[in-house]
C-alpha cells in the first residue's frame, strides 16, 4: 500500500512530469534483463540435461533460446526504424 501513496506525496505541490523517452528506455532496459535471466537459466537447464545424460531437451531449450533472442532482435529493429 505504501508503493501507490508515493504518487500522492509526489505531487502535492504540483503534477510530476515524465518523458516518453525515458519510460521507452526503462522498458528496453527491463527487457535486457529479461532475455539474460532467460539465457542463464537456459544454460543451467541445458547443464542439468548434460550431467543427466538426456540430450533431447538440450536441443528443444536451445532452440527456443535462439527463437526468443532472434524474435527480440526483430522486435528492436522493427520499432527503432518505426517513424512518428
């Protein structure tokens, strides 16, 4: 509850301002990451099939890596050529 009244005491005196840039560029920041908690994870996973002996899931989360990182890219190419 204390996290929604800091608005209420921020703007007491007046409306607090905020960039469209900023919040873009936290947003972009958050995803990063994101997608590098994604490929830790999936290199303990594919560790864990490894030392288990078990080489079909290695190629399925790898796939899925590599699908996640390149949908990202297309993500960020396609909105950074994107004209206002």
């Amino acid at each position: 509850m204390v996290f929604f009244a800091i608005r209420v005491v921020a703007e007491r005196r007046g409306a607090t301002t905020w960039h469209p840039h900023h919040i873009a560029e936290r947003y972009q920041l958050f995803t990063l990451i994101v997608l590098g908690e994604v490929v830790l994870s999936t290199s303990v996973a594919i560790q864990s099939g490894i030392d288990a002996g078990n080489p079909a899931p290695i190629h399925v989360i790898a796939g899925l890596l590599c699908a996640l990182v390149a949908l990202t890219l297309i993500v960020r190419h396609r909105s950074s050529t994107r004209t206002p």
